[in-house]
C-alpha cells in the first residue's frame, strides 16, 4: 500500500502546500539565469510568422454550457497579460510568468479543469486552451521549446476531425509551464484577439522570416492496454524556404502519447498491447 501524502491525511493543510509550492515556482524563476518575457508593446511588428483562430465553446463536454461562458471570460482575462508580448532575443516566455496576476482585479470565473487525472470545475478553469493555443503557435516559429508537459488524458474527442494531434500543453501553477526561449537574432510578438466565437493567436516579428513552417501527424496508433485505451502519434515540423516556395526540411519533433477517456468510432483500428 502506497503512503500517504501530509496533504492527503491532513486536508487542511493543502491550501498551505499550493502557497508554498508556487513561492518556489516562482522563486527558482528569478535564480535561473534566464531573461524572461515582459515587455508589452502595443505597436505590431511587421512580418507574419503564424497566424491561428480555434473555437472557444465546446458542447462536447458533457457539463452545462455555463463553464464554456466562464473559460471565454477567463480566456479574454489572461489575454491582457499576453497581447501585444515581446519576446526579445535571448529572452524566455513563461505562461505563468504572464498570466500569474491577470486576476489581481477581477476574479476568474469557474470553469472545466482536469484535476488528479479528473475532469472537473475550479476557478480559473479552461485557461489550458491557451497554452494549448501558445504552444501550437510556438511550435510554427523558430523559438525554441523548452518546457512542455502534455495531458495525460483526453476527456473527449476534437470537434474537427482533422485538427493535429498530440499538440496540446497542459499547465498548473506551481508545478507546469510553457516556456519557449528566444535562440535567435529576431524578435517576436504575441498577439491574442477574440471574435464572438474565436480566440485568435498569432506570432509577429521584425524582420521577414526565411522560413515558415507546418505541423504534421505521422500515423496515429490507437493500443489497447489493461488500464485503457492509448493514442500515440508523432508530430513532424516542415520547412518551406519563403523565397522558393520549397520545402527546406522535415523534423521529428517528438512521439505524444495520451490516454483516451472517449468511446472511439467502430472504424477506428485498434491494436492490442504486447503482455509483458
């Protein structure tokens, strides 16, 4: 039998562990070394790097549709500590960073958050779909990634069937963030906009960049284990040089793997996992 944790025979106790946990987070950020992300400019830098939208309401949830009201309100909230962000070279984005005060004066709303492996409500809940979004938007830029941790379950399918796989970037204050440094000569800008039912991200810079990038699946394999059913697919980035239209490389940039908490479809072929 497992021990227990102090927070687990002593519930009272566990308000005091997130306050601590999060001084430490925060505290190792300023002894790193880093030069992190702050400055907000509200004049645009010129060149596109990648521009994207994603639907903010989900109706496959299962809960009210309440929590999808709530994760927008909560959604246009840490946009205000986003929009407009430079990241200069040599500098570090962190999620936490930026987002960590955007409720100073206005209390995010309840919303859907996945909590010890479980989909539930808390205050603050849906800002994942950001990350989500900043990761995906990071990924077609040359900042390099250095922090990203996926979920380890998905609670329900994509409502676009041919949207990529395996790009999401799960966050929890104190313990996970999205950090994506600078390596390069140029700036970027982050820029968060909203319609009546997208958020809209996209990465600017200051010079014209040499090369854009897309993201592709290799092939996605569904496995059968006795805990559940598994999804693992590789996400490959592609080069186009923006002179000649070419593709100027192909990169594996990691294998995701997640749990699947949803029925799949009859169609989908299932493979049965190897016994130890």
């Amino acid at each position: 039998m497992s021990r227990k944790r102090v927070t687990q025979r002593f519930p009272f106790l566990l308000p005091v562990r997130l306050m601590q946990r999060k001084a430490l987070f925060y505290a190792k950020m300023c002894c790193d070394g880093r030069r992190y992300a702050e400055t907000i400019d509200e004049k645009q830098l010129p060149y596109m790097l990648f521009t994207t939208d994603c639907t903010m309401r989900n109706g496959n949830t299962g809960f009210d549709m309440v929590y999808q009201e709530n994760k927008v309100f909560n959604l246009k909230l840490a946009a205000k500590t986003l929009n407009g962000l430079l990241i200069k070279p040599g500098e570090t984005f962190s999620f936490w960073r930026c987002v960590r005060h955007a409720d100073a004066h206005t209390s995010y709303k309840t919303g859907l958050k996945v909590l010890n492996g479980n989909l539930t409500t808390a205050p603050g809940g849906g800002l994942c779909q950001m990350s989500n979004l900043l990761f995906w938007m990071f990924l077609h830029t040359p900042l390099t990634i250095t922090e990203r941790v996926g979920h380890d379950a998905k609670e329900f399918p994509e409502q676009n069937s041919d949207v990529i796989k395996g790009v999401d970037a799960t966050i929890s204050e104190g313990w996970i963030d999205v950090k994506a440094r600078n390596d390069t000569d140029c700036a970027c800008q982050i820029i968060i906009t909203f319609d009546d039912n997208h958020i809209i991200g996209t990465v600017l810079t200051d010079t014209k960049p040499p090369t854009l990038y897309r993201i592709e699946n290799g092939p996605v394999t569904y496995t059968r284990k006795k805990d559940g059913m598994y999804e693992s697919v590789s996400i490959e980035r592609v080069g186009t040089d923006t002179v000649s239209g070419e593709i100027s490389g192909r990169k594996l940039l990691y294998t995701n793997t997640c749990k699947i908490c949803y029925p799949l479809a009859e169609k989908v072929k299932i493979e049965e996992a190897c016994s130890p």
